[in-house]
C-alpha cells in the first residue's frame, strides 16, 4: 500500500470560521478521509517541528500533498531542500490550488508561478483533454463545481509535460489546471481546485482524481542515477 502523506499549513481554518465552517477539522483532515480508503495516509502542519516532515517521514513517503496559501514564507529552506531531493530521487508530488506558490513548487518549476485570480463565487468547468491519461481514470468529459476561486491566464510555469485539465470560469477566463511534470525521477501533478472556503474536497470527482493523481505519482523502481566525478567504463590509453 502506498504511504502518503497530506501536508497542509493549517492556518486558515483556525483563524477564519467561514473555512473552518467547511473544514472543521482542517483541510488535510479532509483529504485524510477519503485517501485513506485506498492508502496509508499521514498529515503534517506547518507548525509542528520541522513542519512534520523530518528526513524519517519523508524517507518513508511515496506521495507528498501539498496545500498551502497564506504562510509560504514561513517554511523553513532546509526543509523544502528535503522536500526537493527526496522529488528527485523518486517520491511523488502533488501540488494543490494556491500551493502554486509554495517554495517547493516554484523550486522545481524555476519560474515565478504567478497567475491572476478573483474570488466571485462564480462556476468553474474543468474540461478534461487527456482522457485517455490515468488521472483522469473515471472522470467525464468535464467536472462541474459551482464556486471555485477563478485563476487566469497567464500561469507563469514552464510548458507542462502534460496538460490534464483546462479551466473555464464564469467571468471569462481559462487556466492550465491540471498539469504534469518530471523532475529527477519523480512525478508532479499540479491540480488548480480547491480554495478553502469553497468545499471542493468534497467532490466525489475532485476526490477521484486527486485519488488517481497519487497513484500516477507513485514512485518507480527505476534507479536513482549517480552524479559526480566517474572513472571511466573502459581503459583510457
């Protein structure tokens, strides 16, 4: 079974009670519930030491979740340096909604990875132009949610390997919301719904597809490739 672990800052549903009316018991409580149906699952916060993700969790994760929005500045470097070597050496990596700023995101992404955005209660329609890609196992055409946070073109990312989903809003705008990338030898699925107010995380086909996207990113027996000075395969005369 597949171990993963769920990474949420935890900050807004404490301090707001419109989120916490819709996650009480946090974001990542939420994701845990119904991940935990098919895998191992563990949560981590940004206020627990080292965050919660010293080098034994991490060694022992296959997928990391990550949800993160008004406190990017407060992870500490050494640990997305964790984060970031252990993505390269294998474990997967799916990135949520405003975590499209997050230190580790915008590290593996080299890019300022901004976007525009509105919060307008407004409907959103994720159309699904890959069908025939894992991810989007079990999933239509086009999910439909009735309010999600608007992101706009343009997404300052590099070209996705993949483009999953693109987003269609209310007011007009589109978005790349669903891509994927490899770095090293691991796997990353960046997936745009999921703004805290809103109960995205409760939608079965939202909760497929994050399901899927853990499966996707899982890592692979693949070696991990040794890098620095080499002696040479065949004798040098």
């Amino acid at each position: 079974m597949l171990n993963v672990t769920v990474w949420n800052e935890y900050r807004h549903e404490l301090s707001d009670e419109k989120v916490k009316n819709v996650y009480p018991k946090g974001i990542h409580e939420q994701l845990k519930s119904f991940l935990q149906e098919d895998f191992a699952v563990h949560t981590a916060t940004l206020d627990a030491p080292e965050h919660g993700l010293n080098e034994a969790v991490l060694k022992e994760t296959d997928v990391l979740i990550w949800w993160g929005h008004m406190a990017h500045d407060e992870v500490e470097d050494k640990i997305v340096a964790r984060v970031h070597q252990r993505v390269l050496q294998g474990m997967g990596l799916v990135v949520l909604h405003s975590a499209h700023m997050s230190k580790i995101f915008m590290k593996l992404m080299g890019t300022s990875c901004d976007l525009k955005w509105r919060e307008a209660d407004e409907k959103c329609r994720l159309w699904n132009i890959n069908p025939s890609h894992p991810i989007v196992e079990g999933v239509g055409e086009y999910i439909e949610l009735e309010q999600e946070e608007m992101y706009g073109e343009h997404f300052d990312i590099p070209a996705p390997d993949e483009l999953i989903f693109i987003n269609w809003y209310q007011g007009g705008e589109v978005f790349r919301g669903g891509c994927t990338y490899r770095r090293g030898n691991g796997k990353i699925f960046y997936f745009q719904p999921g703004h805290e107010s809103y109960p995205t995380y409760y939608h079965p086909e939202i909760q497929r597809v994050i399901k899927n996207a853990v499966k996707w990113c899982a890592p692979t027996s693949n070696q991990y490739p040794n890098y620095g000075h080499q002696e040479p395969l065949e004798n040098i005369k």
